[in-house]
DNA sequence: GCCGTTTTCGGCCCGACTGTTTTCAGTCG
C-alpha cells in the first residue's frame, strides 16, 4: 500500500513538472505559481491530503499559493490519482523533467534543447549523448558547457542532496573563524538555510565585509577543506569542499553589511514577497540596499539610495518588524510583522533541563553520573534518565523492577550531585494496541514519563492514530517523545492524524516533545507551529545516548523558534523545582 | 495561475557569473 507521503510527493512532482513546462515554452508566470504550490505540497506531506479530506477544493483554496486551478487538479489527483493536464503535457514532452532538473547547472531551456536536438528523456539518454559527444552539436552549446554537464550529473549521482544541520554547523563555524582573521576582514558570518537553521541545508552560504575582497576570496578558495572551485568574481565565488558540501561566499563592502545579510539569508519566497512589497511603496530593493523608485516615461528607475547598513532599518523602512531569520519562510511571518505581532521567541539558551537521556542502564554509552556531570558541564541544572523499556529487547530494555532499582541509584546520586537533579524517567514503548509497556503502578512512581513507538511504523493511518491517543489517555503519561519517528533520510514519518493527537495532548495534558537528536528533529516546525497554536505544551530533548550529545540543544531550540514557540510554550525552561510542582499538580 | 490596505483586472524581484558570443541567454541564489 502506498503511503500518503508518498502520495503527496507524487503530487508535487507533477505540479513542479507542469510548471518546468510552462517555463520552457516561455509561458510568463505561471510556472512560478506551479513552483509554490509543488514546494507547498512537498512541505505539508501527509497534511494536504488530511486538508483535502476534510474541506475538499475549498480547504485547498484556502491555502496560500493555491486558487482554482491548482486546487481542482490536486482534487483530482487524489480522487483519480491523475492529473489530465499532466498526462497531456507528458504526451508533448515525454521527458524526465524531474530527475532532469536536478542536475546542477541545467535549466529549462537547456532541457528542452537536449530533447528537441538530441531526443534525451531520461538520465540513461543523457548519459548516452554525453558519452558520444553529441551535446557539444547542440546550437550555443560547446566543449565546456559540455564538460559542465558531465560534472552536474556525476554530482547527482555521488551526493545525496541536502545536509543535516547538526552536521554542517560546526564546519560552518570553522570557515568563519578562519576568514575572520583573514588581513581586512571586517566581519564574517554565515547566512542562508544556516542562519534560519533549517533542519537540513544544501550548501554554506557566507559573507564577508572586507577592505579588499580579493584577499577574502583567495583565502576562501584556498581554503584546505577545499576540493575545487566552481566560480569565482569579483564579489562572489563558489566551491566544493571535501566532504562534498558546497559553500559560496559573497564579499561587499561593511557599508552594505544589513542589505546584504537581508538577501542572502533569505529564504528565496521571503525575500520575493520582500521586494514586492518594496515596489508597491515606490520602492525598489537588492542586495545593495533600499532605493527610492523614479517612474519616468513609464520607466522605471533606480533613484537615490534610502538604507543599507543593518537589516532592521530596511524592515522599519517598508513598515515592518524584522523577523528573526529562523521564521522567514515568505508566509504568515510578513502579515505578522507588518502587524507589530511577531512573537517573542525563545531565546537561545533557555532550556534549563533535558528530559530524554538514555543510559548505560539500556543503549547509552555512560553511566548515570557520567550523563549528569556532561549535561551539567552544557549549562544544564537538570535531566531526566529515560531508558527504553523490556519490548526493546535487543538494547535489555527495563521491567518494572529494572526501574524500580534504577530508582534507588537516582537517590543516592542526587544526595550526592550539587546544584543539579535528576528526574527518574522512562522512555516506555507504546504497544500495538496502544498500552503501556510498564505497570501503570510502576509509572505512577516515576517523575517524568514519556512514551514513544518504536515497533509497527507502518499500521494503517487510523489504527496508529487510535493506538497512540490510548497511549496518550494514560494518566500517568506526561509526553509524547519523538512523535511522528521520521528520521531525515532514512524512515519516512509514521501516518496519523496529527489533529486527533494533539486534541487528545490537550485534553490529557501531555506535552509534546522537540527531540533535537539531529536525523529525528521530531517534532518538526510545522508541528511544533500546530501545537503552540493548540495551546500544548513542548519540550526540547537531545535524546542523548552519549555525553557530547548535548550540545544538540540549541537544534531543538532552533525548530521550536522556526515553529513560532516562545519560551513559556516550552516546559523544560522551568527550574526543575518548577517543572516537578506542574507535573505533580497535573497528575 | 495567483492575488488584493492602490486592484476581481492587471500586475508579477533582482543581480552576478559563465560560456558562447559580438551584445546576450541561461542559470543560480
């Protein structure tokens, strides 16, 4: 049986192919309407379908990026599972434009020329004409664009894509420590999907302000982790480094710093909606800064220069709050910050506690007081231990008396720990039928008891939905640990209706957890949104197994900021005085 | 094709780099 998640991948290759083929025949517009609603497809996943259950053509309109059209083909792709209007363009253009475009550097246009000179429809065809040489036949095509080609589809092939964030942060850090001491360098940071700390990137984009430019490039080109160069200007410049992993630098002078860092933060929607609004208050915008638009003979023209130096006063100017880069996603954060209703986010560094951490007791690599002096050593005053239970066989997974002893070793530790505590945990499986792997007895003594499924990923939708909101109606139970249990580039996320699990959090007060162990983030932004709109509390968890795993906090921190949380939606900001008190009052 | 604090019609972001060119098209971010 196919999973909705696939489904609505389906669905947002056909809308991007529909739309690639409007570009290529040079229709105006559409395509990028047909880009925003594939990309708005791709990122609801399993929710469109629920939308389109629920409110049919109507919900879809409701959507932003969505009309008429768009939504009438969406209705039909999941009533007929076709797309007529797809099928017809496939009849013109049998051509693998999905996998097609993937290649870097090959656009649209070049696409079609590869079709219309030398019949390529697949990667195979591709392949084939490079092989014979024949792509250097094509008009305006020669030896190196060739040879640029060849390079673009020997990439695809060796690398998978995007990058985790966790993964790529610290290696971004180190490129801006090193261009900081470069001679002339004023500053250096990174922006793009790094800076909004999306939970994966596609490469490392950074900027520089410098005296001379030239410096800054050569030192970043010449950097060691530096396997090739794509391109390099006089104000821009692009590599490869050896882990496979592009980076781009962007060098302007330190006068244009905040329009600069304003565009290459992005994202690319944010930035689109950004500039139109500039033009509707007769202005005009770009990575140079704010300038005043003169209209002359219909012309429109680039005038004086307004503001440059910091992103805030570009905002100010076109009557905005500055959203913090972690919310621009080019959606509801324009509205809100045109409104003054930004929300206060939690600021990095707030989550006092962490309450996921796994032990030597089952799968961690560290005893007990190992876990409590690291996380201590992180900044955190307290954790809760929370070790698989006995269905996890194969890590030794604990019974009600394993826990019951672990219980005793808890004591003796907090007598002996100062300035930090531990709460006795468990993380406990969620059975098939949706009870409780230990003893409602024996979770009733716990301090913090969270559940979580780790068997039976692919029952059907409403049979996971029924057996996780059991699980949740135990009175015992306090969270909901890494709910949906993706990880990022390996399982997809198990199906359920997210809106009858969070109904059920919410009556039964069970938070919800961030498990910021890197491939999980889970929940992810768009969840993490719904709860805090539903009024249900979070928590922020590295799911520890090792000591250094704790530095993953600020990840979680990150996703709940991307999901409009501010810090009184997140529990584990509470002293653990605090959090212990609401929990005891809650049960 | 979508959208509306100028608009239900008439708009729709902007610049850098590359390659194949004699002034620009294609692609990217």
């Amino acid at each position: 049986m196919k999973t909705s998640a696939k489904t609505s991948s389906e669905l947002a290759k056909i809308l991007f192919e529909i739309g690639y083929f409007d570009e290529m025949t040079g229709v105006p517009f559409k395509p990028r309407a047909y880009q925003l609603a594939s990309e708005l497809v791709a990122a609801l996943g399993n929710e469109i379908k629920d939308a389109w259950r629920k409110g049919g053509i109507k919900a879809l309109k409701d959507m932003p990026g969505i009309g008429q059209s768009i939504a009438e083909k969406i209705d039909e792709f999941f009533r007929t599972g076709k797309v007529r209007a797809y099928q017809e363009m496939k009849k013109k253009f049998p051509v693998d434009i999905w996998s097609l475009s993937k290649i870097e550097g090959l656009g649209p246009k070049h696409i079609s020329d590869l079709y219309k000179y030398l019949k390529v429809k697949t990667l195979a065809d591709l392949k084939k004409a490079l092989a014979s040489h024949k792509v250097r036949t094509i008009p305006h095509w020669g030896e190196k664009s060739e040879e640029k080609l060849q390079r673009g589809l020997g990439l695809m092939e060796r690398s998978s894509g995007r990058w985790l964030l966790g993964n790529v942060l610290p290696i971004a850090d180190e490129i801006v420590s090193t261009l900081s001491k470069v001679k002339g360098v004023k500053r250096c940071v990174y922006a793009g999907s790094l800076r909004r700390k999306l939970e994966t990137v596609g490469d490392i984009d950074l900027l520089a302000t410098a005296s001379d430019p030239e410096k800054v490039t050569d030192a970043f080109t010449k950097l060691t982790m530096v396997e090739s160069i794509h391109e390099k200007g006089k104000t821009r410049s692009s590599v490869r480094l050896t882990i496979g992993i592009d980076a781009d630098l962007r060098v302007v002078p330190d006068t244009v710093f905040g329009a600069t860092l304003q565009y290459f933060t992005g994202d690319k929607r944010h930035n689109v909606l950004l500039r139109e609004l500039a033009l509707s208050k007769g202005y005009t915008l770009n990575e140079y800064g704010l300038f005043r638009l003169k209209s002359k003979d219909g012309e429109h023209k680039r005038g004086a220069l307004i503001v440059c130096k910091t992103e805030e006063e570009i905002y100010k100017k076109l009557g905005m709050d500055t959203p913090p880069p972690e919310l621009r996603v080019g959606g509801e954060e324009m509205d809100a910050a045109r409104e003054h209703r930004l929300p206060n986010l939690i600021p990095y560094g707030s989550v006092r506690g962490d309450l996921q951490v796994q032990t030597n007791w089952t799968d961690g690599s560290s005893s007990i007081e190992e876990m409590a002096l690291a996380a201590k050593k992180s900044g955190l005053s307290f954790m809760a231990v929370t070790d698989h239970t006995k269905a996890l066989a194969f890590v030794g997974g604990l019974d009600d008396n394993g826990v019951a002893r672990q219980g005793k070793e808890i004591d003796n530790l907090n007598k002996k720990l100062r300035g930090f505590t531990i709460l006795k945990g468990t993380e406990c499986d969620i059975l098939r039928d949706g009870s409780l792997d230990l003893s409602d007895k024996a979770l009733a003594k716990l301090d913090w008891v969270g559940v979580s499924i780790h068997s039976l990923f692919n029952l059907p939708r409403k049979q996971q939905t029924a057996r996780i909101v059991k699980a949740l109606s135990n009175p015992n139970v306090d969270c909901f640990f890494h709910p949906t249990c993706r990880r990022i580039g390996k399982r997809e996320a198990i199906d359920f209706d997210m809106d009858e699990v969070l109904a059920t959090a919410k009556k039964y007060r069970v938070a919800m957890e961030i498990d910021c162990y890197p491939d999980r983030s889970d929940l992810r932004d768009a969840h993490v949104k719904m709860a805090v709109k539903a009024g249900i509390k979070l928590v922020i968890d590295t799911d520890a197994h090792s000591p250094e795993h704790f530095r993953f906090i600020s990840l979680g921190e990150a996703i709940a900021r991307r999901g409009w949380a501010t810090k009184s939606d997140i529990l584990n900001t509470r002293t653990a005085k605090n959090l212990i008190g609401y929990l005891r009052k809650k049960r």
